[in-house]
C-alpha cells in the first residue's frame, strides 16, 4: 500500500493546480507527469521542486542537449529524470523519429 496518495490532476485546486498547468505548458505535455502528482499533498514541496526542475531544464536562453542528459539519466539509472528527460524529447521531438533510433519509454505509465 502506497503510504502517498498522488494528486490526479482533475482533483488539483489551488497552488497544485497553477503549478500543474505550468509544468504541461512549460514542458510542452498535455498531462502532468506522475512524480509531480506524487508531490502535490506537499503544495510548497511541489513548487520548490518544480522550480528547481523548471531553473535547470526550462529556463529560456540554456542550451541543454535532452538527449545526452537521457542517455545519462540510464548510466547512473536516475528514474525521475530518465522519465523527465524521456518528456522533453517526446516534447520537443518528432517521435517517430526518435522511435527508429532509440526506443523512448512512455513516461505516463505507473512505475
């Protein structure tokens, strides 16, 4: 039995709320990803979380090459960020394409 009851995002109010619309716009996602879900009991868990992400993955004007940080989310078998990195190449990437080279997990599924 789960000791946390993620937040669906249908039942989000509030702070949980405005903080789950920014992380599906800001990522480019039509669903908010299930870690996120897990920290919104915590709303000012979640935001100081989220921010962190959003400073480092999201900002505008930083480079960032998605898919090495996805091949060194799997090196070092980091879930939270193979599965937030497997969103941004979905996001930001034509996924058959990626799907001929290199399969990409679908981050919604329940770990």
């Amino acid at each position: 039995m789960a000791s946390i009851k993620p937040v669906p995002e249908e039942e989000a109010t509030g702070k949980v709320k405005d903080i789950s619309e920014e992380i599906k716009s800001q990522l480019g996602i039509d669903f908010v990803p299930n870690l996120y879900k897990a920290m919104a009991p915590k709303p000012d868990y979640l935001e100081a979380n989220w921010s962190k992400v959003k400073t480092v993955m999201v900002t505008p004007g930083k480079k960032r090459d998605i898919a090495t940080d996805w091949i060194q989310s799997h090196i070092f078998l980091c879930y939270h960020t193979i599965s937030l990195h497997g969103i941004l190449l979905l996001a930001s990437t034509d996924r058959s394409t990626w799907a001929k080279q290199v399969p990409i997990p679908d981050p919604r599924r329940e770990w």
